[in-house]
C-alpha cells in the first residue's frame, strides 16, 4: 500500500486497516511456521505496511494536538 492511499483514509478506516493488517501478519507467520511460504518477502511487505499505517496514525494525532 503506497503512502498516498493511506492518507486517503479516514482515521477509523486507518485503525480498521491496522487491525486486519496485524492479523494477516499473525496468520502468515504462523502458516509459514508449519509449511513455508512462496515468497516469505510478503511477512517483510506486511510489517512494512503496518509501520506506515502506524506513522500516519501518530502524524494526525500530533496535528490534532498542536491544532488544538
């Protein structure tokens, strides 16, 4: 997910996608612990994506705090 779609999401959305995202991750590792992935670069892309989701996150909530 490129960082221009995740600013388009609205903040519920944000958490909602984190959410889904942390599970997918919890579900790959897991499947990959019992039969190895195709391409385990995919747990690397996920782990990447919640960081970026998480970035955007603490962004809005450091705007909202100085703009209040």
């Amino acid at each position: 997910m490129k960082t221009s779609e995740i600013r388009e999401l609205s903040t519920p959305d944000l958490i909602e996608r984190i959410d889904t995202e942390r599970t997918m991750l919890v579900r790959m590792k897991l499947n990959h612990a019992i039969t190895p992935l195709d391409n385990p670069q995919k747990i690397r892309q996920v782990k990447l994506t919640i960081a970026r989701l998480l970035t955007e996150l603490r962004h809005r909530e450091l705007n909202e705090k100085s703009n209040s």
